[in-house]
C-alpha cells in the first residue's frame, strides 16, 4: 500500500472507484472507511 500525503482540490470534483482493497478517505476532516467495489464522489 502506499500512503499519499494529505492535499486539496479547490476547483474540480473528484471520482474515486475502489478497485482492490480498502482505505480511509478523509474529506474536510470528517473520515470515510472505503472498500473494494465502493465508489466515492467529492464535488467541488
């Protein structure tokens, strides 16, 4: 697994499918578990 450092979108969505796995997805402080087959939308 690799770890990315923390950082922001300012003006675009993000889509996030998870495809193996699981992670937590961290969005204005507040964290989501996320697992394989879920898919994530962050509007912008």
């Amino acid at each position: 697994m690799r770890n990315l450092s923390n950082h922001q979108h300012v003006d675009f969505s993000e889509l996030v499918i998870v495809l193996n796995g699981h992670t937590t997805h961290i969005v204005n402080h507040e964290e989501s578990f996320i697992k394989k087959g879920n898919v994530f939308v962050s509007n912008a």
